[in-house]
C-alpha cells in the first residue's frame, strides 16, 4: 500500500472544526497527549511500517533545516 496523498476527507472543514473542538478544554499538555494517541490510533488503523514512515516524512517536511 502506497501512502494517499490526494484529499479524502469529504468535509475537511467539519474535521478541522471537530479536531479543535476536541482540544478546546484541554491544557496545552493534554491537547499534545490527545493528539499524539490519535496520531497511535491513526498508525494502528494503517497498519503498515512502510506507509507510516512515509506519512512521518512527508508531514516532517520542511519544517526545519
């Protein structure tokens, strides 16, 4: 399986919108704890190690130098 890149999300806005509305009562340090099991739940519906460290590339991209 190769990583999906095109959008998939049918209503990217209202998964904006909840992803934050998530968090919105959270402290800083339970917002980052929320996000990264979501990121664990994500990996674990992926599954493949290939893909995930594809996915952990392409989101790493750019930020620093």
């Amino acid at each position: 399986m190769a990583l999906l890149r095109t959008p998939r999300v049918a209503d990217p806005d209202a998964f904006f919108a909840e992803l934050v509305d998530a968090q919105r009562d959270l402290s800083d340090q339970e917002a980052q704890m929320m996000l990264a099991r979501l990121v664990f739940v994500l990996a674990n519906h992926v599954g493949e190690q290939a893909v995930l460290s594809e996915a952990i590339a392409v989101a790493r991209a750019g930020l620093r130098r």
